[in-house]
C-alpha cells in the first residue's frame, strides 16, 4: 500500500465533480489507469492506495474533474517495499500439519510445536504435577494450565531437557534454532532486537487486552502470549508474553532463550553469561528448516 493525495486550489468557476488519485507503472498515468475517487469540492485530501505489488516501481498523480475537463497534479514516483514474508511448504509432524513462512533465507514455523513424540517416535512424557515437574532432569511437555484447550494456538510448553535430547524434537529436516539464527531473524526484522510488532498475532484473542496495540504480524510469524512453565512447576504469563527455547544452554543449570512481550516493541535475548532461564522451565518451540 502507499499514502498519497492531492490539494485543489482552484476550480475555475466550474465545481469539481471528482478528485482523487491516479497511478499506474508507466509515466504520467490517467483516469484511463487505476484510479481512486476521494469526493468532489476544493481543498485537500488523503489517499491509500492497495493492492499493490511488492518492490515494484510506481508512478502516481493527483486529479480534479469538472465541467471543463480533467487536470493532473505533478507526477510522483516511489517504489514499494519487498514482501518481507512468503508462505512455505510447511511439514507434517506427529499427525498435525505445521504452516511455515519464509522470512528472506530461513524459513520458519508459523505456530508453536505441539508434538508429543521425538522424531525418532520416541513418546515425550506429560508431566501435570507441579512439585514434580520442579525436580525434572529429563524431557517433558505440559500444556498450559494443564489445560488441552489451551493448544490450539498456544501449543505445549517443553523443558529444556527435550531440545537437547539427541533424538531431536522438530521433525526430520527442522530444528530447534541457535542463537545466531535467531539473530538473522531479527536482523530481518530490523535488528538487532528486531522489530517484535512485525511477529505478533494482531488483536487481542491471544494476547491481554491492552497490550498488543503495535501488533501487525507483518512477518506472518503469528507469535501468540503462550506463558511459561517456571521451573517450580507454577504457570505464567499467558496472553502476556511468549517465551521459545534457543537450542544453547549457558551452563549446567541455564539456557538461553529469547520472548517478545504484548506491551515491548523488540524481541529480547536472555542469554549472556548467568543469565539465561532454568532447563527446566517450560517454554514454547519453534522450528527452523534445516
């Protein structure tokens, strides 16, 4: 889309009947072109033009209309940007159909892993109780308030434990991404923090109200507040943040990670040194195409 518009300044003694926008890809376009009619009467207007097609070059004027014919404003040129997003060939795993989007050279899952077995076929235990959850030291998933409404769309939440089990928790030929991934993708997006309003689901169903206002999910990344697990078993943060495991742990107790917030603009990294979340925490997964 673009912004454009227009400012009679005079009419002649003849009403203008219409005004509006012309544009077109080739130089000095006419009514003959597309076109969008922004009323009648002097004075200025504003015009969105959509439909466009990505990183194409357009030419655009303004017009007015009246008894005694048409007349054009000066001829504006501008480019459009390139489509940050393409839909991907997406992949079949434990029996659901995962959509995927191709961000410039990685793509990537467009939803949250929900998988109850490895790659290999292996089963991934459902641990509910809290207390023992807090002593775990080896894969488990749990859904959200260990509730099964609450995977579609969140998906589960995973330990750290089954991303870095050797029989692989994305399907064959995904995997759970590094952190220099994951930079490549926020760099896409603006870097280096990237831009978070361009990967959350626009709109409040899957986010607190009230917090998500800059969400344009332009990225088509469909990011939703799926919460967390806290290593002591509790449950947080749904609808408020989304938390995704990064596949580098930063010692014997910690891993790194990255979330973006309904109420922050950028994605953030807790990653460096001590820092890091707990392995056992539970957190969501996104898949990276090999």
């Amino acid at each position: 889309s673009a912004a454009s518009g227009g400012n009679i300044l005079s009419d002649s003694g003849h009403p203008v009947t219409q005004r509006g926008v012309v544009w077109g890809t080739t130089p000095n376009p006419t009514t003959a072109n597309n076109i969008l009619n922004n009323g009648t009467g002097m004075g200025s207007f504003s015009s969105i033009l959509t439909g466009l097609t990505a990183n194409t070059f357009y030419y655009v004027r303004a017009y007015a209309t009246n008894s005694v014919g048409t007349a054009y404003g000066n001829e504006l040129d501008f480019t459009t940007t390139p489509q940050i997003s393409s839909p991907g060939a997406g992949v079949i795993f434990d029996g659901y159909n995962y959509e995927s989007v191709v961000l410039g050279n990685q793509e990537w899952m467009a939803e949250n892993l929900r998988t109850t077995v490895y790659a290999n076929g292996d089963p991934i235990p459902n641990v509910t109780d809290g207390n023992q959850w807090s002593y775990l030291s080896t894969g488990a998933w749990a859904h959200q308030l260990n509730d099964s409404q609450n995977e579609d769309p969140y998906g589960k939440l995973y330990n750290w434990y089954t991303v870095a089990d050797s029989r692989n928790l994305c399907p064959i030929g995904w995997h759970v991404p590094t952190s220099a991934e994951w930079l490549i993708l926020t760099y896409y997006l603006g870097g280096p923090g990237g831009d978070g309003s361009k990967v959350k689901s626009i709109g409040n169903q899957y986010w607190r109200p009230g917090t998500n206002q800059d969400a344009t999910n332009e990225s088509g990344f469909s990011a939703v507040g799926g919460g967390i697990r806290t290593h002591f078993g509790f449950f947080e943060d749904q609808t408020d943040a989304s938390f995704w495991w990064i596949s580098t742990a930063t010692n014997i107790t910690n891993a790194e990670n990255i979330s973006v917030y309904g109420n922050l603009t950028s994605l953030y990294y807790d990653s460096n040194g001590s820092f890091g979340a707990n392995k056992i925490s539970g957190f969501s997964v996104r898949c990276l195409k090999d």
